[in-house]
C-alpha cells in the first residue's frame, strides 16, 4: 500500500533528518516506527503526506506517485492518507462532530464545510464512527471540554471519517497515560484489522510497540536500522537503534504476555540509577 | 561569560560582565542628559508670568463651568447619537478592510511573504501612523464636513490597529489543528474555515469591541475639525466662551466612555 524508496530529507538548516529510507507497508499491516529522538520518525511520516517535503526520493500510495504530484492530485492523495497526532491537533473551539466531520473536507465543497451542512452520509458515518470509538455521548461537546484520551478517540475518528488506505500515525499515546496508551493502541489495532488499513504507528514506548504492533522499523539518525518482528526486538538491536544502555529489563518484556495484565513497561527510574551509578 | 575564578581559585560568578555594566551606566547617563537638555529647551520659550498665573486662571475657568448649564442637556442627544453612529459605523466599515490585510499580513497566511506581506503591512503602518484626528482634518475638506468624514476618517485609522492585532492573533495560533485540516485533503479555503479561524474568533471578537470602545472616544474628538458629533457642539461652546456647556458636554463624555467600557469589557467577557 505503501512504498517509500531513497526517502531523503534535508532541512534548510543543513540537518540530514532522512538518509536514504526505503520501506514497503502492505495493506492491512500496522508497522511500528521507533528510534531515539531526533531519528526522523515525526519527519519520515510527514513527508508522506508531504507536510514536510522530501528533498529526494520516492513515495508510493498504491500505484500513486505521492512526490511530484500537483497541488490537486497531492489534495486527493491526502484523502487516503488519515493523519493521528500526538497533541491530537483538535479544533479545541469546535465541538466533537464538528471536529470529526473535518475528516471529510477533502472531499466536500466549500460552502458546504463554510455552512456545516456535510451529506447525510457523512454525518450517518460520524455516528457511526464516534460510536464505535466510544464517543457517543460526547458528540455536542466542545473539544476542549474532553479527557487527552477522548480527544485522541476523537482524532482517530477524525481520520477513520477520511475512509483512507493509509494511517499516518504519530506518537499516539505520548501525552497520555499508560491505561488510556493501551486502550488507544489497542483500539487502533482493532480498527485497522476491522478495515484493513495499512499503518505506520511512531511510537516512543518500547514495550507498547512489542505488545501491540507485529513488525517494527528502527530508525537510527534517518536510517533504517532494524526491520522486523517485534519479538526480535533485543538487547542487541536495541542497542543497535538507540545506543548504550541496559536493555535487559526492556528486552525481557517481549517474551512476556503480550497483554496489559503484564507489568510490562519497565519502570524508567530504577534503569536511569543503574545507568547513573556505572 | 561573567565567571572567572578568584586568586585561590573558587569560581566567582556576576550577572553582567564588567563591559555590560559600564555600558549600562553610560545608557542611563545618556538618559539624564536627555531630559536635562529637553527641559532646557522647554522652559526656553516658556512665558513663566503665564505659568505662575496658570492657578487662578484654572479656578476662574472652574468657577464659570459650575454648574453645568443642565438644560443645554437636550441639544446634546442628537450630536451624541451622531457620534455613537460614527463610532459604530467607523468601527463596522473598517473590518472588512482590517480582515484581509490581517490575513496577507500573517507570516502563516499570507501568500507571498515577499511581495504581498510587506505590502499589507505599509497599510497597517500608513494607517496607524496617521491620528484620526489628521484623518478627519484631510477627509473634511475632500469630503465636506459632516457625519461621513467623521466615519471614514474612525474606519481608516481602525483598519491599521486592528490590522495590526487581528495579524498578530493569527500569528499566535497553534499550527497543529492547521496541519491536522491540511492533512485531510482540504483546500486552503476550509483550512481557514476549520483551523484558523475558530482560534482567532476570541480574538477578533476582543479586538473589534476594544476598537470600539476606542472610537467613541476618538469620534468625540473628530467633531472638533468639523466632522460631525458631540465635538461639534464642544467646538462651538469653546468658541463662544460657554464654559457651563463645556463641563456639561464633558460629563456626557465621560459618561458614555463609561457605559462604552463596561459594554466592551462585558463583551469580551462572555467570549472568551
């Protein structure tokens, strides 16, 4: 579904974000993209979407060339292309449907987003939608009148309402807290399986990629460093994408119960005294 | 940076470096000679007999405006209601103007940061820089005295201050909902619709009133070149020495800013 070949970014500041990433994602799989900060993941991501604009290389969404298109066709690609955020990036002073509803504005005329009067079908498919990610109740609200867990509920709405092939998912759970990180990747995975939705879910939290994603992608200073299971996620290609440091306890965790039941997630504080006392 | 090590070798830690605080010591002499020098020029053409006289003065001009001609009171409504009009109209055309030069003006709006934002920028200064007073001067003799010279001289001068904070809002805005909208395919039309405009409306809405406020306060000014409202009646009372009707004319002033200010600050309280 998508396919991404020599991917290179250079920002005007001289960084080198991207250096040459080639990467294949199916349809219907959800690969997990994780690396140190600064790795280029959040730019890897935009530039398929070409909110950040590659500097060489090519992108393929289906058999479409996403770089090089027009401003039109690049609109139309758009539409395939459902965007998840990690500050979630609601319309704060817009209510819940209004917000999901601008899912479809690609794909709705002007004055018909300027008026709010959307097609039936659309607003059938918002319920539709807000129900299935448990919003419901919400729908009249103000966006930022929701919980950080609802609101995202609210951006994965927003890009479901999109109908696309493609999600473009970045650090979903990173402003949330560790039960509502695991009911949203959870229902992420759960949508795509529903739809088939091919995915490429940014994620900073190790443990969470293994528990819920199959296929990671490690990306280290714009390249790619690893790209495999998730349970072949260990010490050594930890290592390999973030540097030094004592994976054992992190590594560990893979073998373990791919559930929330497990205490999974490593407690940072212990690691960062192991590491400060060596 | 200001840290160097003392004889036995602590580190010794200053806020500025020596340098900065001499220059600073010279900024602030500087400031002194200034207003050394410009009271020197001041009191050079002062007449002090005047200024000395300048108590008695004030009290018999007080002793003539008590008390207010009260009665003068009905031949006021009119005038005040041409410079509510004034205000309220001034304020209304200059929107549509202010609008879209805000929107050139954005650094993340405009068009052409190049071309078009230094553009819509020299109106906002241009308009800005000119006192509605100096506006309604030149617009009364294009215009004619009267009511509209009054309006587009408050709309002028309005478009460059509200210009000036509608742009400024719009540069403040959190680019994420913005980058949500445009990744969904929406036109750059909608993205305004849906990502600019719902955080800018608190706002604009702010600003609009605040403006309004302002120019009932400037339209009572603008009558005194002749363009039309309460300072009109100021203007002739001045003029034929009626100090009763001066005080009295003040106090309607000061009452309808008053009203006008607890109208805005309400306003903008139930928006934001």
């Amino acid at each position: 579904m998508l396919r991404i070949e020599g991917l290179q970014k250079q920002y005007r500041t001289g960084d080198a974000a991207l250096r040459g990433v080639d990467l294949v994602v199916p349809a219907g799989e959800v690969i997990g993209l994780i690396g140190p900060s600064g790795a280029g993941k959040s730019t890897l991501i935009r530039c398929v979407n070409r909110l950040v604009e590659p500097t060489a290389g090519r992108i393929f969404l289906g058999d479409d060339e996403v770089t090089g298109a027009s401003r039109r066709a690049l609109r139309r690609l758009r539409r395939r292309m459902g965007m998840i955020f990690q500050e979630f990036a609601l319309v704060e002073r817009l209510t819940v449907m209004e917000n999901v509803l601008a899912g479809r504005l690609g794909a709705v005329p002007f004055w018909r987003s300027l008026t709010r009067r959307f097609p039936p079908e659309d607003v059938r498919n918002a319920f539709a939608t807000l129900d299935r990610v448990g919003l419901l109740d919400h729908v009249d609200k103000r966006a930022d009148a929701l919980s950080g867990g609802q609101r995202q509920r609210v951006g994965i709405a927003r890009a479901l309402l999109q109908d696309p092939d493609l999600l473009l998912i970045d650090e979903p759970t990173a402003s949330l807290d560790p039960k509502t990180s695991r009911q949203i990747m959870r229902l992420i995975g759960e949508v795509c399986a529903e739809r088939r939705l091919a995915a490429v879910v940014n994620i900073h939290d190790v443990a969470l990629a293994q528990m819920f994603l199959g296929r990671i992608v490690g990306l280290k200073a714009g390249e790619v460093v690893y790209d495999g299971p998730s349970a072949g996620l260990d010490a050594t290609v930890l290592t390999r994408i973030y540097g030094e440091e004592d994976w054992t306890r992190t590594a560990r965790s893979a073998d373990g119960e791919p559930d929330d039941a497990a205490p999974a997630a490593p407690a940072p504080a212990p690691r960062l005294l192991r590491a400060a006392a060596e | 940076m200001p840290v160097s090590s003392a004889a036995d070798g602590t580190p010794v830690w200053r806020r500025t470096t020596r340098r900065r605080a001499l220059l600073a010591w010279f900024a602030w002499l500087m400031l002194v000679a200034l207003v050394v020098a410009a009271w020197n020029e001041m009191t050079r053409d002062t007449i002090w007999a005047f200024v000395w006289d300048a108590p008695g003065q004030a009290a018999d001009i007080g002793t003539r405006m008590l008390p207010p001609r009260w009665s003068y009171a009905g031949e006021l409504l009119r005038p005040l209601w041409d410079t509510l009009a004034i205000a309220t109209l001034g304020t209304l055309l200059a929107l549509p103007i202010a609008v879209p030069v805000a929107v050139l003006a954005a650094r993340n709006t405009t068009p052409s940061a190049t071309l078009v934002r230094p553009l819509a920028l020299l109106i906002i200064v241009a308009s800005r820089s000119i006192n509605s007073l100096i506006w309604a001067l030149l617009l009364v003799t294009v215009l004619g005295p009267g009511v509209l010279a009054g309006i587009v001289a408050i709309a002028l001068r309005s478009v460059g201050f509200m210009g000036k904070l509608i742009y400024e809002a719009i540069e403040e805005i959190d680019p994420a909902p913005v980058e949500a909208m445009q990744a969904t395919g929406a036109s750059a039309l909608q993205v305004m619709d849906y990502g600019i405009v719902p955080q800018v409306m608190p706002a604009f809405a702010g600003i609009t009133v605040f403006r309004w406020d302002i120019n009932i306060r400037e339209s009572a000014v603008v009558g005194l070149v002749g363009a039309g409202g309460i300072g009109l009646s100021l203007e002739a009372s001045l003029n034929t020495l009626a100090w009763s009707q001066v005080s009295l004319i003040l106090l309607v002033i000061l009452a309808t800013v008053l009203v006008s200010e607890w109208v805005s600050a309400k306003v903008r309280h139930a928006i934001i």
